[in-house]
C-alpha cells in the first residue's frame, strides 16, 4: 500500500510540474530532498522504481519447513510433555537446532498443539479458530483432522501420540464421585487410547476386583480380547502384602492371572499423566453423567449400571474418534462359557475334619459330575474357584474339579418326621474340563512369580 500511495503521488507531481513539492512531502512523510530523490527515479524507471528490493523474498531470519516439521515431530514423540521453555533447551542440547522459545512456541501453536498448561484464555481462542476452520474445510480427511485437534485440546495431561490401533491399548481407572446425591459410589472405566471410546464401564461402592472383571467381561463380549490393559496400581492393582496368609486379597494378581490366560499385556504406573486418557475421561463425566442420571431417574446402583448400557453408545457416538481406515486388533470374542471361567476369583483353603470347605462363613461340600459327594482327608489343600456368574468350584490336587454344594445349618424337613418327604434326586452336574487354568500349582507359580516381580520393583 505504501509504494502505491508513493507511486500515485510522485505521478501527480510528474504530470503536473506546477504542483507543490513541499504537499507531496508531507502527504507521505519525507523530505522535498527524498520527493526529487524519487522524481528523478520514476523518470529512468517508472513505477517498477517504487518496489522494494525485499519484494518476494525470505527474510535472513526465516525458518525452513524442514525444521519447522522437525521441531513439531520431536515434540510429538521424543520430548512428548516438555513445557515450552524446556523443549526450547533441549533441541540446542540434543538435536543442535538453535531457536528462540518464541519461535518454537510459534511453530507448534500453529499446528494447534498448546504447553501442557496453557491458560484458558489460549485454549478458548485456539477452540474457536478450529471450530471455524472446521466450517470451511471441503473435505472428510480435513475435518476429521480438525476434530482430532478438538479433542485433544480437552485433554487436560499432556499431549502424546495416540495409539496406531483400535485395541491396542486400554486404559483402566476408577472414579469415585456423588454420582446421584448422597451416594459415592465408584465408576469403572475402560477408554481405548487410539480411538477414545468407551469400551467397558461399571459403578460398584467401591474400587473393586469384581468391577473390574464386569467392565473386561464387556470388552470380551463386545470388541474381543485387547492387545495391553494399562493399569494404575495405587488401589486395586497392587500386590499383596509380605508373608500374607491368604491369595484372596491379592487383586492384582487374580487380574493378572484372568490377563495371561487371555494373552493380554498387563502395565501398572503409579502416575496418572501416563494414563491421561482415562484421567481426562473421568472428568469429563463427573460434569455430565450426573445429570443424565438425575434426568433419568435413576436412584439405585443397579439401574445406574443398567442406564450405562445406552449412555456409553450415544456418549461414543458424540466423542470418539472416526477411525474407519484403521485395522483392530481385537482377537475373536471368547465363547461365554469360557469367560465365565477365566474371570474367576481363585482362593485357597483346606478340608477340614468334616470334609468339606469353609468358603465365605459358609460350608461347602465337593461334589462330582455325577452329583455324589466326594471326599478327600483333613488338612487337603484346594483351590476354590468362584466363576463370574457366582458359580463355585473347587480344584483338588491339580487332578480333578469338583462343584461346591452348600451345606445348610439346618434341615428345612426331617425325612423321618415327614413322610411325604422325597428323598432328593441326584442330579448331573456341570463341571469345566480338565484342561481349565486353575490348576493349583500353576497358579501357585505364577503367585511366586508376582511376588518375586514386586519384591524387585520395591
């Protein structure tokens, strides 16, 4: 604007030799010295003499494209979290590219990636500039791009590569909240981390094995057996205490055991930004499960988990990721049969002198295929094993497998007393195949080979 303002001028005072100098002079702010300066240029060169010599191009001080991809590549994997500042140290530490932190931070905001605690303010701008470049975009590709920005601006820990597949990494937390009011319960939850949906949720009152064998039970029977569980191992997913009389308590290793029989990875941290998805997940919902739960009237635990079964599809459908171009990697869906076996509690008792099992202040009695009790002497070490349905087991000397039948304190009728008593009819009853997992010394190994992983961690 300024060279044609300066070309208009100057061609005014050429065509017209009585015009004044000393108006051209302070029309465009210089001296009668610089107008004849650009008279006498305009006359050799015409108006090619008003562009500047810097016309089209790079400033000295330009960065390649080469190094601005390179910079936003190394944030995204190498030095994946590092405040703006710090990152600025390290790529003239580690990578010998010396930039002003001004410039890195320029180069990264404008591919949309904000410091791990930019202010509000930031984050509501950069919002809004995506929200309107997602109006103008014109094709699918482009938009879905932008709603991966979108989302990733919510995450609230920081910013790292998703996962390249669906089913590659699920990550796992409980959140304990006033879901409906009075009442703090704790909501299970599984989110996989490339596409960001919920795979598997569950309210239980608190954080607990059980729960978390519903939410793997629903990854199983909808999506399949996942590739790797991420874990935090501050609650439920610790390992049992030194010298601890019983395995009943050890949750993490009951889990465990449930993962390898599947072939699923299981890792545990102890910090919640390596696991950011789920964290950020957790708030998320505290802000609008409540309401919906309020609006539905919900009021018991039990409606609240059968109220999740449609809230998790349309909260999917709103928030999670497209991913239709990549692959899963899910294995094929167990039979029910089978996951009702795996997502077993495995605990150890005795016989005792009676020649049944105390299980849960309760007694129970062996009992084979065939329905007849089956005894073994006092002091026999089992394995009893409780289904995920509630069914009861027991495993006795890694040769056979017995249901567990309850013995009542007392007899409802007296098979004397009344005569129309009938005496009870035997009956089959179902008992897994020898080639189950709950043998009691593979078990007992694995048991060893936790303890001996956590003694060296410790």
């Amino acid at each position: 604007m300024d060279e044609q303002k300066k070309y208009e001028v100057i061609k005014h005072l050429a065509d017209h030799p009585d015009a004044s100098k000393g108006r051209a002079a302070l029309t465009l702010g210089c001296t009668r010295r610089h107008i004849n300066r650009m008279l006498d240029g305009y006359k050799k060169e015409g108006k090619a003499f008003f562009v500047h010599g810097n016309r089209g191009r790079q400033p000295a001080t330009t960065i390649p494209p080469e190094t601005r991809r390179l910079v936003v590549g190394l944030y995204l994997t190498k030095y994946d979290g590092a405040n703006f500042q710090h990152f600025t140290e390290l790529l003239e530490k580690e990578e010998g590219i010396k930039l002003s932190r001004s410039s890195v931070a320029s180069i990264l905001e404008k591919e949309y990636i904000l410091p791990p605690r930019a202010t509000k303010a930031k984050k509501k701008k950069t919002r809004k500039e995506l929200e309107q470049a997602k109006k103008q975009v014109k094709t699918k590709k482009e938009a879905d791009s932008i709603q991966t920005n979108l989302v990733s601006l919510e995450d609230a820990h920081p910013r790292r590569p998703r996962c390249a597949y669906f089913g590659e990494l699920e990550q796992l937390d409980a959140s304990s909240f006033e879901w409906i009011p009075g009442h703090i319960w704790h909501l299970h939850l599984a989110i996989d981390d490339a596409k960001g949906c919920i795979t598997g949720a569950w309210f239980d009152t608190q954080e607990t094995l059980n729960a978390y064998y519903h939410v793997f039970q629903q990854i199983l029977r909808d999506y399949g057996i996942p590739y790797k569980f991420l874990t935090d191992r501050r609650t439920i997913f610790t390992y049992q205490k030194k010298n601890s009389p019983s395995i009943d308590e050890d949750t993490y290793t009951q889990f465990a055991y449930a993962c390898k029989q599947l072939g699923v990875q299981l890792e545990s941290t102890s910090v919640p930004q390596t696991k950011g998805r789920v964290e950020r997940l957790n708030q998320t919902l505290q802000s609008r499960l409540p309401v919906e739960l309020r609006l539905a009237g919900v009021t018991t635990i039990d409606a609240a988990n059968e109220f999740l079964n449609s809230y998790i599809k349309e909260f999917n459908a709103k928030f999670a990721l497209p991913f239709k171009d990549s692959r899963s990697v899910f294995e094929v869906q167990p039979e029910p049969e089978k996951i009702n076996l795996i997502l077993a509690v495995l605990t150890e008792r005795m016989v005792d002198s009676g020649h049944s099992i105390q299980f849960r202040n309760n007694y129970y009695s062996m009992v084979d295929k065939q329905g007849s009790k089956v005894c073994y002497r006092k002091g026999t070490k089992v394995l009893v094993i409780k289904a995920f349905d509630g069914s009861l087991f027991c495993c006795a000397n890694d040769n056979a497998v017995y249901a567990l039948e309850q013995i009542p304190l007392r007899a409802e009728k007296s098979k004397e007393l009344d005569p129309d008593v009938q005496p009870p009819k035997t009956k089959k009853r179902y008992i897994p195949p020898m080639n189950h997992p709950w043998r009691r010394a593979a078990f007992g190994n694995f048991v060893r080979k936790q303890a001996h992983h956590s003694g060296v961690a410790n």
